[in-house]
C-alpha cells in the first residue's frame, strides 16, 4: 500500500458515448475510532458499557476517521485526513466528463462520515441509513455499495466468490483510540490494504459477469432479475403467453393499479 502522494497516475478505460464511464476498478475504505467524553476525558467507546447510567447521561459520544485507503484496480493508496482525500479526489477526478465508479462495502457506514465533509446531488437509499450509491456534487465520483450487491459479509466474500485474497482478522485492535497522527504498523497498513483488495477482487469477478462495473446490478436480486431476463429475452413463444396474460384495457388497469395502491373511494348513498 502506498500513500496517495505517490500516485502517478493510470490509464482510464472510457465506455459509453452519450455517459461517458471509467472501468477502472475504484474501491474505498476508512477505519474509524469511536469514542465518548466524560468529565473532559476522552475514552474509546468499548469502555462505555461499564459506565454507571449517570455517566452514561453525561458522556458525549462521537467517532472519527484515522486513515483512508483508495485503490485504484489492485494499487492500494492510503491518506490520514480528508483534505488529503479531497486532494486525491481532485486528481482522479482530472477528466469530468468521465464517471468514476467507486465500490465500498457497507456503504452506508461510510457515508454517515463523507456526507460530514462532502456535498452529495444524488443520493439512492433502500430505506433510511440503508445507502445503495450516492454520487458527489463537486466530483464527477459515484459511490456503490458492494454489501447491497452481494449481500454478504466483507469477510465471506472471499470463500464465496474464490477469491484470491482473504481479509485480514485480529490484526487491527479496535480497543486502542487512533487519531490521524497515531503511527501504524506494516500489520495494521496491511490489515486496512486487504479490505480494498477483497472489494477489487469481488467487483473483478463480478465484471467476468456484466462486461463492465456500469453493468453490475445494484443490488443481490437485481441479479436474479437481470438473469431472468436475459434468459426470457429471445424466448418469442414465452413472451407471447405473457403479453396476452396481460390486461390491456386503460380503464381495468387504472383500476388495478388505484386497488393496489390501497385508495378507497367512498360513495353517497341515499337511504329513505
């Protein structure tokens, strides 16, 4: 892994002609320091549970960002703050008229940090705190979730998809509080590395399936859906059955949409 001032560029892979799209292979990660304040001191978070319930009353909680990691295909660069992250956005992002993919998993954990430094125009959500992609306002950049995608958790993925790179355990103790100047060591780099590499090598797979990272459904069943599609698609005969299943009168199909829609429609009766 390398820090971001070492980056000297790479060479996009441009799809599409009206939405221009980079096919490079972006991914992004952050590791976080939870803590609470008590009678002006700082404690890490773990300690919070043998707090009494008048000092949990009075603690302020809060977490922070220690270090970034960005990879870009299988190089893994790395900062300690966000304006660093900020600078590394503006280099990548040099052409604008070019969309950058960056896959990031469990998304919605890194957002609730980004959206405290970062402006976003679109954001796209299952529910709330449930972030599928979202795409910065200043930056031509779109974040997607990878947890949506697969629906599994960082450290199956490997052993599910074959891949060639485990995510490292136990190597990174979250019980110490870091800040972005606390020293880490070559396990702990290599620790925050292997998190962006297994995302890589995910999305790698994924591409062997859906040509591109624009093709990649959003979510696990959007898989499923696509997949039946394509295997319907040039089945006429089945396409038929379906298109005369259909009811095609205007007037029965408002009225099966107004009923599954749950409106109720009440009428005035005249009773002598």
């Amino acid at each position: 892994m390398k820090y971001w001032t070492e980056y000297k560029g790479h060479s996009m892979k441009i799809i599409g002609k009206k939405e221009k799209y980079d096919d490079t292979i972006y991914s992004f990660d952050i590791e976080t320091t939870s803590y609470f304040i008590l009678e002006n001191n700082i404690y890490n978070a773990s300690k919070y549970i043998d707090l009494s319930e008048k000092e949990k009353e009075k603690s302020i909680g809060g977490g922070f960002m220690y270090i970034w990691m960005l990879s870009i295909n299988e190089n893994v660069y790395y900062g300690r703050t966000w304006e660093e992250l900020e600078l590394f956005f503006k280099i990548i992002d040099y052409d604008k008229s070019v969309t950058k993919i960056i896959f990031v998993h469990n998304l919605s954990f890194e957002f609730q940090f980004l959206i405290n430094k970062f402006e976003f125009e679109e954001v796209l959500a299952r529910k709330s705190h449930k972030v599928m992609k979202c795409k910065l306002k200043d930056y031509n950049i779109e974040f997607r979730c990878t947890y949506m995608m697969s629906n599994c958790a960082l450290k199956k993925l490997p052993d599910l998809y074959n891949l060639p790179v485990q995510k490292m355990v136990g190597d990174l103790d979250y019980d110490i509080l870091r800040i972005s100047k606390t020293p880490l060591t070559e396990k702990e780099l290599k620790y925050c590395e292997n998190d962006c590499l297994v995302v890589y090598e995910y999305i790698k797979y994924e591409k062997t399936n859906y040509e591109n990272v624009k093709k990649i459904p959003l979510t696990n069943t959007g898989q499923v859906r696509r997949e039946l599609k394509e295997r319907i698609y040039k089945d006429y005969k089945y396409k038929r059955q379906v298109k005369k299943a259909i009811n095609t009168d205007p007037h029965i199909y408002n009225l099966l949409q107004e009923a599954f829609m749950g409106r109720l429609y009440s009428c005035k009766l005249d009773i002598y």
